[in-house]
C-alpha cells in the first residue's frame, strides 16, 4: 500500500483520534501534542474509536499527504492505550497493524542481518 513512501519510521497515536480533524488538526496534534515535527518524513498514524477507520500524515518535499483507509469488515488491531506518547513502529510494524495483525504477533520470521555468506 505505502511501497512508494520514503519513511523508516512511523508514529501511531494511542487512543481515538477524532477523525473530521484534517492536515491541519492532525499536523497541529504532532507538534504540540507528541512534541515532534511534522515537517519530517516520518508517518503519524491516527485511528477511530471504533478502530475502522485511520488516517496517515507524511510531509513530502512541499506539502502534505494524507492516506485515509476505511474497513468494510473487521478492526484494525491497534493498541487501544489512551497516552499522549506515540508509540514509535518500524514500517514493518506498521505493515502487520496495516494488515490486520497486532504488534504481539509471532508470524512473522525475525530480522536476520547477515555478514557473511556460508
């Protein structure tokens, strides 16, 4: 789904984000709320109460994006902690809550970084 964005690190905003808020209102939680910069590349993810829907804010070059996703079926599986602190997700991480799997997930094969050849 993001394969084209540049962006090794994602932020996914704990609890329910009103999600009528736009660019503006989601820019403004990131940097008065997390105390991060919204000018980065980074990802800030934000989801309903219902855990249907989410929006993804990503500054590129000379103005934002914003990826909104809607379930027709199913929940996002998404820590449900209320917490002013973004959780931080590699965008691996981000791929499995994206895909429907939690971050507690044991699916997935570990990362292997490899020196040598055998």
């Amino acid at each position: 789904m993001l394969n084209g964005i540049n962006s090794d690190k994602a932020y996914f905003a704990c609890g329910s984000t009103d999600m009528r808020k736009s660019i503006d209102g989601l820019a403004a939680i990131v940097q008065e709320v997390f105390l991060l910069d919204p000018f980065s590349t980074c990802l800030f993810v934000f989801c309903n109460k219902k855990r249907d829907k989410l929006k993804i804010l990503q500054w590129s070059l000379n103005g934002f994006w914003l990826f909104y996703r809607r379930l027709e079926k199913g929940r996002f599986q998404f820590p449900d902690e209320s917490n002013e602190t973004p959780l931080a997700l590699s965008r691996r991480e981000l791929n499995w809550l994206l895909d429907g799997l939690s971050l507690e997930q044991c699916q997935a094969h570990k990362k292997v970084t490899a020196s040598t050849v055998v």
